[in-house]
C-alpha cells in the first residue's frame, strides 16, 4: 500500500502492516519515506486514542499543513479496542492518494 501526494510516494507498506481504524489507514513508521514529515504545534486529543501528532507534508520544497497524523502514545484501551499497538502509525489527510494492493516501490518496474 502506498500514500502518494503531489506525485510523489510519501509512505510504502505491506498492506498487512497497515492498520485501519475508523476508515483511515495507519501506517508503520517505518515505512514513511525519510524527511517527508514535519512536526506540526497543532493540538488535538481524542476522547479514546489519545493525544495526537499532526505533521506537516514537505513535498516538491513545499510544507502543506497538518496533512498527516499519529498518536505516539495511544491508551492502552485504545490498543485493545483496535486489536493492534498503532503506536506512531501515521494517516494521511484525503487529499493524499492511497494505493492499494501490490504496488511497487518508486522506481521500480511494474
């Protein structure tokens, strides 16, 4: 699975290391492509993850503002209640494409 924005790949996972809660794909944070994301000062707490990380998108030497997300440290109800530790997964706002199923990586032949 892939988060593409402005052309470019953004995020590359397995799609079984993705994590899906409330429609919104989570994803590892391994797998978000190295200096995409920038820390956002823009507060937000859910009553049942926690509090959360919004993250600017640096594409193309442009920052777009709080397009991606994470909780760092979700409740620990709120693992059990997912069914996985989404710790750090990071979603992507809906202007960010995600494709799914077998995608190659950027650059690779198809």
């Amino acid at each position: 699975m892939q988060a593409v924005f402005d052309g470019r790949v953004i995020a590359n996972a397995d799609d079984a290391d993705v994590v899906v809660i409330e429609g919104n794909r989570y994803f590892p944070p391994t797998s978000i492509t190295e200096g995409v994301l920038q820390e956002s000062p823009t507060p937000y707490a859910c009553s049942w993850r926690g509090v959360c990380q919004y993250y600017s998108v640096r594409v193309n030497d442009q920052d777009h503002k709080d397009l991606a997300w994470a909780y760092p440290n979700p409740y620990p109800l709120a693992i059990a209640r997912v069914g996985a530790d989404f710790s750090g997964y990071v979603a992507f706002d809906r202007a960010v494409t995600i494709r799914e199923g077998d995608v190659p990586e950027e650059g690779a032949l198809p």
